[in-house]
C-alpha cells in the first residue's frame, strides 16, 4: 500500500502530532500512523472523522 502524504501533510499543516489527531478522534496513535504510512485503512467513518477535523473532504484524503 503506498503512504499517505496527504493525510500526513494535511494533519501537520493543521498543527497537529499524531498523537492529538489519535486522540481527537478516539483511536491510538499507532493507527494514524500506519494510515499515514499506508499499512493499514481508516474505516468510513474514522475517514469521516479525520476529514471532519482535518477540515478536508474526505476524497482529498484518501485514494479509496
């Protein structure tokens, strides 16, 4: 799976570590982590969530 640059600019853009995004979003940092290197998918509505704070639509996110 390649890595999400975009979930990973958009998140430090907003000043955010991935430890706040995690944590403003319910999960561990662990996950924002392997989204943003691409190990692994936010489901629908983690994606949501994320676009939600990240002030993004979810398309300019995620490839999916």
């Amino acid at each position: 799976m390649p890595k999400n640059i975009r979930l990973r600019t958009s998140r430090v853009l907003r000043g955010l570590t991935q430890l706040e995004l995690a944590d403003l979003i319910g999960i561990r940092e662990i996950e924002i982590s392997r989204y943003e290197t691409g190990r692994a998918k936010p489901d629908p509505e983690t994606k949501r969530r994320i676009a939600e704070i990240l002030e993004k639509p979810t398309y300019e996110l995620f490839n999916d």
